[in-house]
C-alpha cells in the first residue's frame, strides 16, 4: 500500500491536482506517525493497520464535515468532501447491508455465540475477516441485535 500512495502522490504532482497531493502527503505523515508508534512498541505496520488508518481519517472528516455545514461553512465542508473522496480511493469496497449481516450469521455461527457476552468473540472474527471492509460501529448494534 505503502508503494500505491508514493505511485499516486508522483501522478498527483504531474498532473497538476493539489487536493490530491495534499491529502496523500496529510495520509503520509499519518502513516509515518503510525510507523514511529508502532516501532516503540517493537512491531510493524501491516495492511490492515494501514486500512483501519484510512477508516479513522474518513470518519474524522465525515465529524468535521458534519461540523462545517452546521456552522455555515459551505467551502470548508467541501474540502473535507474532496478528502474523504480522495482517501476512499484507498479502501478496498465497503461492504452493502445483505453481505454485512450474512457476515454476521456466518461469525456468529462460526463462534458458537449464544449471548451479548459473546459479542467480543463476533466483532473479533469480524474484525480478522473483514477489515477496511466493514463499518464496525453499524455491525456491532446488528450483531448485538441479532445475539439479544
């Protein structure tokens, strides 16, 4: 993935768009944040770290967003639009309703879940299965939902 962002930051530069140049250099600096992070702990970065990076700046930008159009800030909503448009190109596809809940029924049963105390053991499958895939905030109420 790593080599994906510098391939695109140089076809960004030569092309002349500066939002998209801008946002892969904000992705980055995250990324080497991340990378100093992880080497104190004495690990590696792998892909779906990247991923669930990717996933945490879409969301901080979905917040600001939300933020701007309710402050009458049509310009700086629109920004964060293009970034979100930007960094989402990264992601692999998201997952639509009917595969997210058959996702579900195939964890559940694959961990023998009978109760909410099992829900730990569902998201982690999940979570394993299926990361930069899945909106694990909206999948934790359908698992809860369907284990209640």
């Amino acid at each position: 993935m790593r080599e994906q962002f510098m391939n695109e930051l140089k076809l960004a530069m030569k092309s002349g768009q500066k939002r998209r140049v801008d946002t892969i250099r904000m992705i980055n600096a995250a990324l080497k944040d991340k990378d100093i992070e992880a080497r104190g702990l004495g690990k590696t970065v792998s892909d779906d770290d990247i991923l669930a990076l990717l996933q945490k700046m879409v969301k901080s930008r979905q917040e600001s967003m939300t933020i701007y159009d309710g402050a009458g800030r049509p310009e700086l909503a629109a920004q964060e639009r293009e970034e979100i448009a930007i960094i989402s190109t990264f992601l692999p596809k998201a997952m639509d309703d009917a595969e997210t809940k058959a996702a579900i029924a195939a964890a559940i049963s694959e961990t023998g879940a009978a109760s909410v105390k099992d829900m730990g053991k569902v998201i982690g499958v999940l979570r394993a299965k299926y990361a930069g895939r899945m909106d694990f905030g909206a999948a934790s109420a359908l698992v809860k939902a369907q284990l209640a």
